[in-house]
C-alpha cells in the first residue's frame, strides 16, 4: 500500500471513530446502568453505577457491608415496601411496569443507607472504544434481549440476586437475575464482568475483594 492510500484510509478511520463517538455522545446522554448484588444469608454485596456524561463514563463502585436499621423508618421506603409486598401476594399478575418502577425507586432509596467503601473511575470513551460500544448495546437493547427467558415474570424473592438498572432519558427499566451466570445472562453478565477488569486494570489495587464482589 503506497503513501497516499495509507493516508485516505487513516482519515477514513479518524472519521469512523469520529463519528462514533458523535453518536454516543447523542444518543445515550444522561444515561446509567447498574449493578446491585443482594443475598439473603451474606449482608455483605456490591453495586456498580456506570454513568454517560459528555465524553466520559463514570464507574462508581459501592462495596456493601450491611444496610443501616435507619432504613425500616423511611416513609418512602416503607409505603414502597408494603406495595411489594401487595404485588408478592396478589393472585393476579400485577402490572409489569409498576411492579418494576417500585423496584427502581426502592433501590435509589436504599443507595442512602448503605454501609459500604466507595472507590470511582472515570473511562475515557475515546481510550475505550469497545467498552463504550457494549455499554450503548446494552443501553439501546429490548430488554427482552438482555433476559434469559423472555417472559414478564420478575423473581421478588431469591437466596441471591443481581439487579440490573437501566436509566436514561427515552426509559427506566430493571432486570431480577437469580443465581445469573454468562451463560443465562452472556450480554449483562459479559458487561459486568468487563467492567471488573476494567476497574482492575486501570486502578490497580486490591479493592474489589471477591468476599464482597462474589465470582466476579
């Protein structure tokens, strides 16, 4: 390949990337995906906020102790609460969506009360291309895509269970994972998993202890 084709292929790629990176800023602005892990006989657990602003995406990774008591006295969290319980116990199939936006707003609410270590990291999507890539395939995928079985069951009650929260200006959706591994889940779990090594590799320390992240 002489000199003046290496040349126009170059600027080919420098458009390409241009305008991809156009195309993320435009297309998931004031978006969020997260990650909380829960289980019934361990406190201890995690959750993980990636965040779109402008050029960048933050990750924002919270190592769970416990949640504080203080939590039983919200009134928010209380009057939320007694709707999940109402929804667990109903005969009939509650409406979906209602069911998952109680969820929603119970979790920000907890976020509150957490005992936890907090670390964050910000991702350059210039530097990380692919990552950002799977970041927006998950932020515009059906979520009929992201579930394992596509049905509208969500399982309220688990020995263990990651919840999946996605959050931007066009929707505000969720995902309960009992027991999730790559093979029920390969795009969610893919993603949280790159998101680990990611953190990892680019802080290089030891902060995400496995006592706390599980597996991951």
């Amino acid at each position: 390949m002489d000199f003046k084709s290496e040349f126009v292929t170059m600027k080919k790629t420098i458009f390409l990337i241009n305008l991809l990176l156009f195309s993320l800023t435009v297309f998931s602005q004031n978006s969020e995906l997260s990650f909380r892990k829960h289980s019934r006989s361990n406190p201890k657990g995690f959750k993980i906020k990636i965040a779109e602003k402008d050029t960048e995406l933050k990750m924002v990774i919270r190592l769970i102790d416990s949640v504080s008591n203080e939590i039983e006295k919200d009134k928010k969290y209380i009057r939320l609460n007694k709707k999940i319980r109402r929804f667990m116990e109903s005969k009939r199939m509650p409406d979906i969506n209602l069911v998952k936006s109680t969820v929603i707003k119970l979790n920000e609410i907890e976020e509150k009360y957490l005992y936890c270590k907090k670390d964050s990291l910000i991702i350059n999507k210039s530097d990380f291309i692919e990552y950002t890539n799977s970041y927006l395939q998950i932020l515009n995928s059906p979520m009929d895509v992201l579930e394992y079985q596509k049905n509208t069951i969500i399982v309220l009650d688990s020995n263990w269970t990651l919840t999946f929260i996605t959050k931007s200006n066009s929707k505000n959706d969720m995902l309960n994972m009992p027991s999730p591994n790559e093979k029920s889940y390969p795009i969610l779990i893919g993603f949280l998993k790159k998101s680990f090594e990611l953190y990892r590799s680019e802080k290089k320390n030891d902060f995400l202890n496995k006592e706390y992240t599980f597996k991951y």
